[in-house]
C-alpha cells in the first residue's frame, strides 16, 4: 500500500513540478525538485519490492525496518527538496541527507535479511 501510494504522489508531484512550476521557479531550484520526484519514484517502487521480499522470507524483522526507513527517507530526503525548492529556504536542505541515510540503513536492511535468509 505504501508503495502504491508514493508511486501515485511521484507522478502527481512529478506533474506538478514539469506543468506546475517551470517558469515559477528558477531552472536550478526546478532541477532540485525533480531530482527530489526522482528518489520518491526510486524509493516508492522500492517499498513493493521490499514488500515482495516481506512476503518471500516472511514478517522478518529487518524487512520491516527496511520499508519504514525507506518510507521515512521518502519524506525527509524528497519532500525536503520539495520544500526547498518551492521556498527557497536553503535550511531545507540540511534535512535531505538524513533522508539520504535513512535510504542507505533502509536497503542495508534488505541486504541483512536477505544474507541472513540465506545461511538459515
């Protein structure tokens, strides 16, 4: 569900951004909004596959984890730059990278539960 959702509010976003905004705001803060779009479509779609894998290796405890730390990347490093972008208020970006961080924990998850899996 999570997935479905934020695949939805990419493209919506992602609509917005290229109909909404171009000539609103300047071509570099467009470029930060659409690279915000990016990893929200990136991740979005990384919440179904987590989700495939929850349901392969079972209710795993670090399946779990991985998709809310995905999930949490998906609003602090996308909407950060969302924010940013639109307000141009540069402390903004100062969220991104825990989001960046909260992405990397999320998929080093996957990793653990899927090598984990494997010696069991």
């Amino acid at each position: 569900m999570l997935g479905s959702i934020n695949a939805l509010l990419s493209v919506a976003l992602g609509a917005f951004g290229a109909h909404g905004l171009k000539g609103v705001i300047s071509d570099e803060m467009l470029t930060v909004y659409q690279t915000g779009v990016q990893y929200h479509m990136i991740h979005a779609l990384g919440l179904i596959a987590i989700a495939l894998v929850a349901d392969r290796l079972g209710n795993h405890r670090l399946v779990n984890a991985a998709g809310w730390l995905i999930l949490i990347g998906i609003i602090l490093f996308s909407f950060s730059l969302y924010a940013l972008s639109i307000t141009g208020v540069k402390i903004l970006g100062a969220i991104t990278p825990f989001g960046g961080v909260s992405f990397l924990a999320g998929w080093a998850c996957v990793f653990l539960a899927a090598f984990k899996s494997k010696r069991s």
